[in-house]
C-alpha cells in the first residue's frame, strides 16, 4: 500500500515538473505569438523582428485579420512593445 501511495506521488510531482517546464509563449520584445481560435480550430501567429512589425503595422487595417483577431492581434503587439498602426 505504501508502495501504491509512493508511485501516486511521484507522478503527480513528474506530472507537475513537466507542466511547468513547458509554459506557453508569450509576446515580448519585439516577438509576437498568438493564437486566434475560430470555428474550424485555430491559428497560430509566432512572428518576430521586422516580420512581426510589419503584422503589428496592418492589425487593424481592414481584411487582414477578422474583426474578433485584430483587437487580440494589436494586443500582443502592444505587448511586445510593437506599434499598431502605420
């Protein structure tokens, strides 16, 4: 019984190793990562340097992202000190 409550143990800490080396990307310093869900599933925006800028500068810029993207869009890119907008 000890050894069945041990083994519980130590996946639940391997369990929670692993969960926490693996944490999600985030937008900063001049890279942008963003996931936008959509009916179909999602896509994924992971873009840096002057690729990143250049999303960053046609956010809001009608047709190049939904109308629910682009405000999450701009978001990031403010986040990762980017400017939105031309």
């Amino acid at each position: 019984m000890v050894g069945g409550v041990l083994a519980v143990v130590v996946a639940v800490a391997v369990t929670l190793v692993i969960s926490l080396a693996s944490s999600a990307r985030t937008s900063a310093h001049g890279c942008i990562y963003v996931t936008i869900p959509a009916a179909t599933g999602a896509q994924e925006i992971s873009r840096c340097g002057a690729t990143a800028r250049a999303t960053c500068a046609t956010a809001l810029v009608p047709g190049a992202f939904t109308r629910q993207a682009a405000p999450v869009v701009a978001a990031q890119c403010r986040k990762a000190g980017l400017r939105v907008g031309s």
